[in-house]
C-alpha cells in the first residue's frame, strides 16, 4: 500500500473518531460504516415500497407477470430493472449490516 494511501486512510480513521467520538479507530469505523448501511437500507426500502405501491404486489409476483399480465414496454422493463437493482442492493446491505452487528458495532 503506498504511503498515499496509507496517509489517507489514517486521516479517514482520525475524521471517523472525531465524528462519533470513539477513541477506539475500529468502533468508530464501525459505527460511521454503520450509519451508512442503515441509511442506503432506508433508501432502498423506499424504493422497493414504491413499485410495491405502484404495482400492488412484491417484487417476486411482478417479475413472473412482467410480458403477460405487464407488457414489455420502457416503463415496465425500466421499472423492472431499476425494482430488481434496488433489492439486490437491500439483501447485500443487510448482509452487511449483519456482519457488523455480528461484531458489535
């Protein structure tokens, strides 16, 4: 790892203790990583209740209805994408949101 790097990460490490006032560079590091997860979660749980509003069902039933009961139009095929991004996203955050917690952060 170059000195660059290293010098960066030391300064990210310092801003993170700074921030949550942990004197400890890995909890303080875990709580900022933390916060960060629950806020993508939050953001990604919003998106996910809206194609839910939009379509009335979960994301699961609009995918195996998307060419019969949804045409393959731009919107339906954008939204599918866009629905599907959002919750690969959601169980990867949560995955490591997990992670975390397992660890006590």
């Amino acid at each position: 790892m170059s000195t660059a790097v290293k010098d960066i990460a030391r300064e990210m490490l310092a801003l993170a203790q700074e921030i949550t006032r942990k004197k400890n560079p890995e909890g303080a590091l875990g709580q900022v990583l933390k916060g960060y997860l629950e806020r993508r979660i939050e953001e990604c749980e919003e998106e996910i209740a809206k194609f839910e509003n939009k379509y009335g069902m979960p994301f699961e039933d609009y995918k195996e209805m998307l060419g019969e009961k949804f045409t393959l139009s731009y919107e339906h095929e954008k939204d599918y994408m866009n629905w599907e991004a959002s919750v690969i996203e959601y169980g990867f955050l949560k995955g490591e949101k997990n992670k975390l917690d397992y660890y006590g952060y």
